[in-house]
C-alpha cells in the first residue's frame, strides 16, 4: 500500500472533518465549597448526541445550566458556531442571553415544573416561546403550538389542558414540543425520561429518536440510565466530582471502557 | 373655659397639605415619569387624610400640581357626586384654594377613578387617574422584582399568552377594564380600570395623564402626543365596549359609555356614565346655556 492510499484509507469521518457546533473549554464553577465542575471541556459536532453520564452530584446538570447560560462559570469560554454569535457566550449579557437560549437552544429539564408554566395551558406554553421570538398572529400561534405538540406525539385534543393536569409522560411531552416549537440547532435534555416508567419511557426514547432522525438536531443529553445514553448516544462523556473522567464513542465506551470509575458503572449495568 | 380659648385657630401646616420635602420628591418623580413615558417610578407615598385603596396615590399628584388658580374635577366611575368624588374635591380645594367644577371643559386638573371623560381634553389640562395597581406583569410574575427585569428587557410575551388563552377558552379577549397597553413602542402599562371604551383616549392625546398607586407607591405618566397601543394580535384587533348604539334614557345621547341600570321587569335601561355630560346635555334641551365641548367619540366611532 502506497503513503497516499494509506492517508486516503485513514481519512478522518465526514463528521469529524465539520468545525464543530458547540466548543467548550475549561469551564470551573463552584458554589461555596462544592466545586460542581472543574476544568470542563466539552465539543459537540453538528447533528450529534452527546451523553452525558455519572453518579449524582458529578456536575451534569450545571454543566447543562452552562450550556443553556442560566449561569456563568468562574472560568471558561463557551461558543456555539453560529454565523451572528462571535466570541464568548459567556460574556453576553442578560438580554442577549435570554433571546438566544428562547430562539436557538431548547430544554428539557428532569423537573416539569422548571421548564413549564403550570398555571397555563399546554399549547400556551409553547406558544410562549414563538411569543418571545415576536411572533404576534392568534392564527400563526395556534398553529405553530399545534404543530410542535403534534412533532413530540402529544395527544392534541389535550392541548388546552394545563400541564399540571397531564401525566408525567406527556407533560415531558409538552417541555419538548416547547424545546423545539423554534426550530434550535441544539436541544439539552437533563434525565428527559428519569422518573417516568419503563414503557412511557420507551415511548419518550422513541419520539427523541424520529426527531433526532428527522430533523437532525444537535442534542446534548444526561442520564443515569446507561441504557438511555446507549440508545440515544453517539459520543459519551463520563463525569465525576465535577471532572470529565472519560469520553469517547458510544460503542468503545461501553465495550472497552478506560477508567476505573467508568469499567465500574458499565459492568454494574451489565 | 373651651377648647378654643386654649388652642390656636385652624391654620395649614403647609400650602397642598403636603410638606414641600414630600412635593419635591413627587415633582422629581413625576418629571422622571414624563421622560420615560410609562415607566414606573417608585415613590414615597406619603400619609394623607384617606385610607389607602381610596385614591390616595392620585391625591398625592393632584395636591403637588395645584395652585390657587387651578379649577378641579374629581370623578369616580365617572359621576361628580359620588360620596368619594365630592370629599376628595372638597379637601383638594380647602388646603389649595383651588376652585371646584363639574365641567369638564372648565377644569385644569381632572382627578379620576376608572374613567376618562366623553369631552377631548386639551393642552392646558392634566388628568390624574387614581390605580390600584399599577403592575401588569402581576397576573404572569407574582416576583415583583423578575417584574421589573421583564419591563427592562421588554420581555412582554407572557401579557400575550394571557390574551391567548382567553381567545382559546372563551373565543375572544375577555380583558374588560386595566386593559394592557404599550406606551411609546416601551413600556408595557396598565391603564389603571378604565374601560377598554376609555384607553384609545390616551393615544396621541394632547393632555398629559399621570397614573399613581398610593398604596403600591409607584406612578407613572402618559406625555401629550404619547402612543399608547392596547395589547393585540395581528389578526384579532382591539374593541372597545359595545356601546356605541346604546342610547341615555335620561339625557337622550347615544354612542358613549353607558352605566347598565336593571330594570324590574327583567331588561334593562342605560345611562351615561359620564354625568355631567348627561347633565349638560339636558340642560342644554331645556335651553339653558350649556356648552359640550368636541368628544372623543362621534356617532360611537373614534374621531
Ligand atoms: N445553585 C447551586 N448552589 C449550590 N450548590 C450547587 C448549585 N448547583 C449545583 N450545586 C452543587 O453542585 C454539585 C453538582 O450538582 P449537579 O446538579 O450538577 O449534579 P448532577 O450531576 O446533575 O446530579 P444528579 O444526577 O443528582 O442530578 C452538587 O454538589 C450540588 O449540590
Ligand atoms: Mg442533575
């Protein structure tokens, strides 16, 4: 074999060739004592899922609320490869923070009740979002709403019910069709199926599966459940005590697993 | 021996009742609320001879802008002679020496309660609406200092999705009286419980309106020549009342606000909300000289 048919045979995957959509770099964030991450570095190329594993209190979650900027970090640079969005994220101020996370990243958090408006309808509260994205037609509104519900397979004759009303499945439901009623180029999803059972569970699973597929978003999500990170996971990162302990593709993750803390949780799943 | 022999007369502490540290920081306040045109400003709100709820925050603004040329109105759901209306008036004028009026046409200062009169008001007169409470986003942010980070961003939506809601459950805006309204292309303001009838008055008017919550201590105003655009969708636009063909059986005047009045028989009889107009009105057909002036509504359309 010749060096050239060599570097041809050893070209990168068409994936990794694209500058990737969201850059992380040395983010640190402590409350008090706690230090909740510690040097974290995350990338994340378009149209992939990353997982994010690790026992409770390894920093997931705040690593989202960083990805989502409800918080600044004591350090570090945050940047979404977005053609109006030059430099750090993290140096925008509140406003400009606020329409961005509305217009091009959407949420899902493990708790209904901090990602939705009980008090309001369901489709209200998607149509909230395209409010917030100036959207000003009753007819656009109601339609747009409807048609996010109908994406997240929400029962639409139950649309103008209020959320605290719904099951646990289908208010989970209704924080998705919010999360993507503006089209965002990355959706966060924190433990989307954590709490609810088996079968819901597959079901919610399958329904971030066809978006995924469909519409091929770009999707950060973290879980316990090492079985949701595999059906849903292109790349996996493993965090613990606030550090980024391991990551790599899904398959080698779970196949051959490096360190310690990461052989101990997948043989534990097995 | 009496009382009196041991007691000086009755003498004001101080011209307007209040002291002149306490009318100092209502000017201040109130030429802030003229230079951010709906804005809320916080203010001291002082102790005045009325309890709170009462209109105490418009009291305050009316007793800072008197004189004794001032000629004064006072209103509560538009009638002169409600038991409110006539004590505020008749304190508004003992500690200012301002005349009292029931003619609008006639008055400088207007001191109003959920009402704005039917006759345009002028560049040379100031209407003080009293509001019990002045925050919009109340009903969508029960945080009242989140409330004052969405007036800063702008962030308006959720005073939308109320609206919303109304349409989806009801099939149309329910929203009667405070009926939303965004001033100057900035601030989203209530209008205090005016009739949606009423808020179209504020837009581009020539007067200027201050708007004053005594218990919640926040004013805030509507200059002369202000845009003042009630809440709407594109595609579902702003009503007032469906009044406009409803005639006063008192004074015979057809297309302006009306107070509904139960009949015995089950129907029911309209009147004028705005009394003195009716008042002028009759007086006017039995040939007495009494002048109404331009409305803001003719035939119950906007002019
Ligand atoms: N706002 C805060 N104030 C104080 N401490 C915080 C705050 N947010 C997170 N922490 C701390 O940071 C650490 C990481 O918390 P985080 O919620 O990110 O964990 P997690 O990995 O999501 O855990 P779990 O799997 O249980 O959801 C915890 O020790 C937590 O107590
Ligand atoms: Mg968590």
């Amino acid at each position: 074999m010749t060096l050239a048919q060599h570097s041809l045979a050893l070209r990168a995957p068409q994936l990794m060739t694209t500058p990737p959509l969201l850059t992380m770099t040395g983010v640190s964030r402590r409350y008090g004592d706690v230090v909740a991450l510690r040097d974290v570095s995350a990338t994340v190329y378009p149209g992939e899922v990353l997982g994010i594993v690790g026992e409770s209190g390894s920093g997931k979650s705040t690593l989202l609320r960083m990805m989502n900027l409800e918080d600044t970090p004591d350090a570090g640079d945050y940047r979404l490869a977005l053609p109006d969005l030059p430099g750090n994220l993290f140096d925008l101020d509140r406003f400009a923070r606020r329409m961005l996370c509305a217009t091009r990243i959407g949420i899902v958090y493990q708790n209904p009740h901090l990602g939705l408006l009980m008090k309001h309808t369901s489709s209200g509260n998607v149509a909230e979002r395209l409010l917030i994205a100036g959207e000003r037609s009753f007819a656009a509104l109601r339609g747009r709403a409807r048609e996010a519900l109908d994406a997240s397979e929400f029962p639409l004759d139950r649309m103008d019910a209020r959320p605290i009303e719904l099951s646990g499945g289908m208010q989970q439901r209704v924080q998705l069709a919010k999360a993507i009623a503006l089209e965002p180029v990355l959706l966060l999803l924190d433990e989307p199926t954590t709490g609810l059972d088996v079968s819901v569970q597959a079901l919610v699973l399958d329904t971030l599966k066809r978006l995924q597929r469909d519409r091929a978003i770009t999707m950060v999500i973290v879980s316990h459940d090492l079985g949701v990170i595999r059906t849903m996971a292109d790349r996996v990162m493993v965090m613990r005590r606030g550090r980024v302990v391991e990551q790599g593709l899904a398959d080698q993750i779970f196949q051959d697993p490096q360190h310690d803390y990461t052989q101990q949780l997948v043989h534990a799943k097995l | 021996m009496t009382i009196a022999t041991l007691t000086k007369p009755w003498e004001a502490m101080s011209y307007g009742f209040l002291d002149a540290s306490a009318k100092r920081e209502l000017r201040r306040k109130m030429l802030k609320a003229i230079a951010v045109p709906g804005c809320q400003m916080p203010y001291a709100s002082r102790e005045v001879p009325m309890a709170r709820g009462w209109g105490t925050g418009g009291l305050q603004v009316t007793l800072t802008l008197l004189r004794p040329s001032s000629v004064v109105k006072v209103i509560d759901q538009g009638a002169d002679d409600s038991v409110n209306a006539a004590s505020i008036r008749s304190f508004l004028s003992k500690v200012s020496g301002a005349r009292e009026t029931w003619d609008t046409l006639e008055a400088t200062i207007l001191q109003s309660r959920h009402r704005i009169p039917e006759e345009r008001l002028r560049a040379d007169q100031v209407l003080v609406l009293q509001v019990p409470n002045p925050e919009p986003l109340r009903p969508v942010e029960p945080n009242m200092s989140v409330a004052r980070q969405m007036h800063a961003d702008a962030d308006y939506g959720r005073l939308w999705l109320i609206l919303y809601e109304q349409i989806v459950r009801s099939g149309r805006v329910m929203q009667g009286a405070a009926y939303p309204s965004l001033v100057n292309g900035r601030h989203v303001m209530t209008p205090s419980p005016i009739p949606r009838w009423d808020v179209p008055k504020l837009h581009m008017a020539q007067h200027l309106t201050f708007l004053s919550a005594g218990r919640e201590k926040r004013l805030y105003a509507v200059p002369p020549f202000t845009r003042v655009e009630p809440l709407v969708f594109s595609d579902v636009p702003f009503q007032v009342e469906d009044h406009a063909a409803l005639t006063c059986h008192r004074s015979g005047l057809t297309g302006y606000f009306m107070n509904e009045i139960p009949q015995g028989d089950g129907g029911s009889q309209f009147e004028l909300s705005d009394s003195n107009l009716g008042i002028k009105a009759i007086r006017q057909a039995e040939g007495a000289d009494a002048r109404i002036g331009p409305t803001w509504y003719e035939n119950g359309k906007t002019s």
